[in-house]
C-alpha cells in the first residue's frame, strides 16, 4: 500500500505513518518543526513543539474506513497549510474513489491514560511485529475481563485476531511476564491479580505483607556459616574471612512464591542467630526480640536481573524472568551494620512504593 | 542416570540433586526436618536448619570422580544418621564398584561473593541449559577483562566454550539486557560500565545524573494538551476534562539514550509552561525559577516492564528489553499536586538508590 501526501507551504511532514487493519485505515501525520527551539500552538489546536529537526511531533490522525482493501492501489491525502484536510478520494496519477470517509479526527494524538505507554506503544510509523498488534488486543480484552477471569481457549483467540497459534502464544507470554496474565498449570489463563506492593523502608517484609491483607511467609533453603568476603567484611565492619550466617529463604505471599532472600550476619555479633531463629518467621522480629537490635537506617539499591535457572527452579517461574533486585545493608540506631541482604522479588508480581520528603 | 540413597534412622532427605560433567558426578543431598521448628547444629558440621517439612535445607555435597560415565546404571550412596558418609561403592540391589572416590566436600555450599546469587544461578541438580552454562563462563570472562574491554570474536568464543554461534548469542543476549555487555553497532560487543545510579529523592533527574559527573539532557517528543482522565484529575485535584500539559521527553545521559519520561501537569495552575519552558532543560528548575514552586513531597511506586515497540524505538534499544518504570505524583511544600509523572528507564543501564530512615 502506498500514501502520498501533499500539501500547502509552511507545514513539513517529516514523517507518515499508515496502519491498515481490514478495511480499516489509520494515518497519522508528524509535523516536523523549523528549528526554532520555542514551541508554538496553533490556534485552537493542539500544542505543538517546533523543537529541532531531531523532535519529530505527532499532529494529527486520520481514520479512513474503506469499502474494499486497499491491496496495493495509493491512497491519497490533502494536507493544507497548518492543518490536515479530510481525506480526499481523488489525487494527481493515483487511484480514485476508494474511500466512503468517516469524520477525521482532527488535531489531536490519541488520548491515553497518564501511566500507560503512550500510543499504546506503537511507534508512530505505525508498524509493529503482528504478536505486538495481538498484545494490545488482549490487553484490552484483559481490562474489559477484570481479575481473576480464564481466558478463552487459544485456538478461539488465534482466530479471533487471525493470527497464528505462535503469535498469539508470543503475546501471552509477554503479558505473563509483565504480570497482566497468570497461567495455571493444567487449568489455563487468567488474567492476573494487580502487583503486590510493598513499601522501601525500614519495615520488614513480613510487616509490609501484612499491611496488604496477605499473610507472609518464608521457607527455608540454605542455613550455613561463611567466610566473609572482602565487600562483605566491608559492609559489615568485620575482618575479612571472619565467620558470616548466610540465610536464604523463599519469600511467601499466602501460598504463592514470590521472592527469594539471602541474609548475611556477623556470627561474631549474633552467636546464637541459628539456634534461636526460626527461618519460617520474621528475621526482624527474632532481631528486636533476642537480640535488642533497633534498625535506624538502610541502604537500598534496586535494580533489575533476569532469574538465573536456580532462582527460577526455587520461586517457581521462568528463567529469565525479569525480576526486582534489592540489595540492602541495614544499620541499627547507634550505625553499627547488622546485616546485607540479596532480595530478588518476581516482577510480575512485585512493586515497590515510596513516599520521599525535602531533606532537612 | 539413577541415584538411590540409603540412610539410617533420624534422618530424612528431601531432595537428591546430582550433576554429572564428564565422569565427574557431584551429588547434593538435602535434609528435611521433622517439623520440630528449632533449627539444630551437627557439631563441627554444617548449620542446619531443622524448620518443618516445608524446608529443605542443602545439608552437604559429595563429589565422586569415576572411572568412566555412568551411563544408565545407578550410583548409590549410604548416609548413616545425621551425618553423610562418604560414598559407598555396594548397596543392596544396585550395581557395584563404579567410584574411585575422591574426598568428600562436606557440609558446604560453594562460596559466593554477597549480592551475586547463590551457586552462580545454577540449581542443585546441576542441570542448566547450554547457554547458561556459557554465560556464566562469560561472566567470569567480563570481570576478566573489565570495563571498556572488547569481547573477543563470537567464532573464537564459540570454540573456546566448544558450543554452536546460536547458543553463544543467547548467552551474549542475555548479559546485554542485563547491562553486563554492550553491543555497539558495526563494531563489536565491549564489556559494560557499571550502572548508573539515580536517588530515589526528590532531586531531579538533571540533578541526580549531575552528582555522578554526567552531563543530562532532554530530547522532547511530544507537547500536547490533553483533557485530564479520571485518574489524573484525581492525582493533580482539578476537574476531569480540564486540561493537562503532556510533556514528553527522551532522557539522555550525555549522548547516551537512557529513558523516556511523559510528564502531566495543569494547565490552569501553569498557564504559560508550554511559552516559557524548554524542554531540552530542567522541568523542576522552570517550575521554581518561574512559578515559584518548591516540592515538598513525592509519592512513588517502581516496578518492572518491558519495553513497548515505541518506547524501545525512542531509546535506541531493543524491544521487551526489561526497563524500571517510576510512577511518580509530586507536591509542593504545601501539599499541592504539581506534576504526575510516568518515568521510563533503561534496565541495563539503570538502578536507583535510597537511603531509609526510622520513621519519626
């Protein structure tokens, strides 16, 4: 399918992006600005950047519902001046009389929810691979489904979006990754709870668990003393090779696996930490309780990993799932280090909140 | 290849994990405790964690070097009460004589550095997928080499880890996303610099990239009006339908792209933002120099995504590359809302930081 455009003098189309879906055909038009640095407004239009020639801004879109597909004949638009003309169904050395037009929505980028990807992220030339075009359907099916519904068998959905059995697999497993769709073994799909969200600050996890309404728990993997590392002496203000309790645990929501923990502590400074601590309860707790430990401060750093295959194995997901990854070193309220932790939270499942006030 | 373990009274095990390279045979045994809930520590052993049925805890790996691949016989191995004896080549019923041992490696999981994950990512069972075990020989090799450092030609890896070009990229793609190497187009793949790190404060991004010595910019995208949606008039207190300025903008760290922010603030309570402010500079210097505005506080919530077709188009990277999105609502020092924003970053080259405090 070919477009051309034309139009009058002082407007530069720097780029035409063209959609067909059916008999369906979306254009959309990006202004490209004369290098003047200072965004202008076209009067009673929609605010335009003039930027520089790197900041192409999108104008305007037009919908054209044709009677017949447009295969391979041009489909031809007017643009006059500042603003886009209706589409007009005759043009100079192309095809005719294709198009019964629907009003043009003038002047305006799709409205999207503040939060969501802009366009639905469909770049502006308006191509994308077809599983992406079949992950925004669905999304919308999942919104219009709400929590907890199935959704429909797979071979009903590739035939819905005429798509294949592989693309529609692709978009469902994009959407289980990014936590919008759950699959249940040997039950199917569903459209996922919203992420769990647990505050970054001093609170443990067990504590922000609860204050959700979900009952936390943690099984335990690895109870075992190491030397410490160099990092880890330094973190913790020990030598270097002095003995470190290394706890590693599953993190629990209800009975679903969503995390995986590993705790470092100076043996030196909790001699008793594995006879009096029950790996399945709360850490700070068991900190506070036996030991008289108050945390005063942390220090975060969060980032996101792929699951490694073990991580995978033991939270219970796909490798290379992007995860949470939260390394913490904990201080009490004299500032003396009481422990660094590895916390790997599933990202389909996790997110964390903070509130952040002025210094001072 | 079968394993069948033995043992005394006392002692249950949960898991049997065996790995075999050549005619190298690594077993790992997991102990399960008896529901008693109070961890308990053989003496002069390894910490072991009692904890319930739930709990497998890794209690000792044993390593036996054989004479040649055990094919489909079975090795069996003899544990006696709490403690594992080394391997035994008789077992009743099994076949015989397969092991010339080698010391048994007791009570210890392999040392890792804090922060990494345990084993290297590689489940007890030792069975990963051939590119992760590529990838972890990578890894080793990029710590090598450091920062900067160009990774040698992808046929000379291939025949150095002895495996296919299709399973050397998988293992290459996998330490691209995670920001561990970087492609450069035309050029090669170097070994990556560190992430950056950005507070998780109310400083802004131009702020926040300044005090680790890079130069920030903005490339602006999108400049609109928009009628506020439900949610966003609830989050900057003004009337739905009213209208809202839709800056959008690429984050640049030098001549780097790093991230895509879309930023909503009122237009009633910024009438002339769009005039004044440009956007190649700091919103938050615009917002004090010129309305007078002095931020307060910030609500945030972060989480993992992948990217859109759009998103990764504007920043130059691939899509369903893992990214950190930061929701953010901020408000003045009287407690105003001033500015709802989607802040997209790049996973790879992205982590933040926060420093916590004991409330009150």
């Amino acid at each position: 399918m070919a477009v051309q455009l034309t139009h009058g003098p002082g407007t530069w189309f720097a780029e035409r992006f063209v959609s067909e879906t059916g008999s369906e055909v979306t254009v959309e038009l990006s202004l490209r600005g004369r290098g003047t640095g200072s965004p202008h407004r076209s009067p009673g239009g929609p605010v335009v950047a003039g930027g520089d020639d790197a900041s192409p801004v999108t104008l305007s879109t037009l919908r054209a519902r044709l009677r017949e597909p447009l295969g391979d004949r041009r489909l031809v638009m007017v643009v006059d001046g500042d603003r886009i003309s209706p589409v007009r169904a005759s043009e100079p050395g192309g095809v005719t009389g294709l198009c019964s037009r629907s009003t043009p929505e003038q002047g305006r980028v799709p409205a999207h929810r503040a939060g969501d990807p802009v366009r639905a992220g469909i770049p502006e030339h308006g191509r994308v691979p077809r599983y992406y075009a079949v992950k925004t359907e669905l999304l919308a099916l999942v919104r219009a489904l709400g929590e907890g519904a199935a959704l429909p068998a797979e071979r009903e959905l590739a035939e819905r979006f005429g798509v294949s059995r592989v693309t529609l697999r692709q978009a469902v497993s994009e959407l289980v990754l990014e936590g919008r769709l759950q699959r249940r073994h040997g039950s199917g799909t569903y459209v996922a709870p919203p992420k769990l969200v647990q505050p970054l600050s001093l609170m443990s996890y067990t504590e922000g668990m609860r204050r959700q309404g979900v009952t936390p728990g943690h099984t335990a993997i690895t109870v075992e003393e190491l030397p410490a590392d160099d990092g880890l002496a330094v973190d913790l203000r020990i030598e270097p090779g002095a003995p470190v309790v290394h706890l590693e645990r599953v993190l629990l929501a209800g009975a679903e696996r969503i995390g995986l923990e590993s705790t470092y502590l100076s043996r030196q400074r909790f001699p008793t930490l594995v006879e009096e601590f029950d790996p399945a309860d709360s850490l700070y707790a068991c900190l506070q309780r036996r030991f008289g430990v108050t945390l005063g401060e942390a220090r975060e750093r969060l980032e996101t990993v792929l699951a490694t295959p073990r991580e995978a194995m033991l939270i219970g997901t796909n490798p290379a799932m992007p995860m949470l990854l939260l390394h913490r070193v904990a201080y009490d309220v004299e500032g003396r280090p009481v422990e660094r932790v590895r916390s790997l939270f599933r990202g389909d499942r996790f997110s964390f909140v903070a509130r952040l006030r002025a210094e001072g």
